[in-house]
C-alpha cells in the first residue's frame, strides 16, 4: 500500500517528519531534505576544505549516512539541521586529513 504525503504551500514539512519518511524508506523525503539544506552544508565543508569538489563530496556522503542512519536519529539529542551539521563537519575533518599535504586542485 503507498502512502502519498501532500504538504500546504503554507505550511511545509518539518524536518523530523522528512527524516520518519527517510528512515520509512522515502527517498524522495531525502530528496527533499537534501534541497533544503545541502547549500548551507556546502559553505560549511567549503569552510573546513577550501575546495568546491572535495565539499560537494563530502556533503553527498553525509546525506548518504542520512538514508542508512535515519531511523536512529533522536531529535531530543539536535535538531535535524545540527545532526545533518555534524555529519558533514565530521566528514569534511576526516577527508581534510586523508588529504596529501601539500596537494592542490587545479581550479
């Protein structure tokens, strides 16, 4: 049986809800989510990385672990924003370290 969810114009879905249907399976409430906030998350791996490609990566890879770690996401312990914040933060630490020294991107 499909469930079809409809929002108002007015009243948009609250993240928590979009992160339930994620963890139900809906991709499309990924999609969603990722609309909403992949450009703040950008500017913050952009921040930590300093390179457009390596940010944009690490900000797939977070919305990634949403799909597999949504059903464990408490939103008594941060707000949906701070926990899709904190992926993208830890991932975008871990691939500046990975990273060669001294390696530059051509732009």
């Amino acid at each position: 049986m499909e469930t079809t969810h409809t929002v108002s114009l007015d009243q948009p879905e609250s993240d928590v809800a979009l992160v339930e249907r994620v963890a139900a399976g809906d991709i499309r409430a990924l999609w969603e989510l990722s609309v909403r906030h992949t450009s703040s998350l950008r500017v913050l791996a952009l921040s930590i990385l300093r390179d457009p490609v390596d940010a944009e990566q690490v900000v797939q890879a977070a919305f990634s672990e949403v799909r597999y770690e949504a059903a464990r996401f408490d939103p008594s312990h941060f707000p949906v924003f701070g926990w899709l914040a904190e992926l993208t933060r830890v991932g975008a630490l871990q691939r500046s370290r990975s990273a060669p020294e001294g390696a530059h991107r051509l732009l």
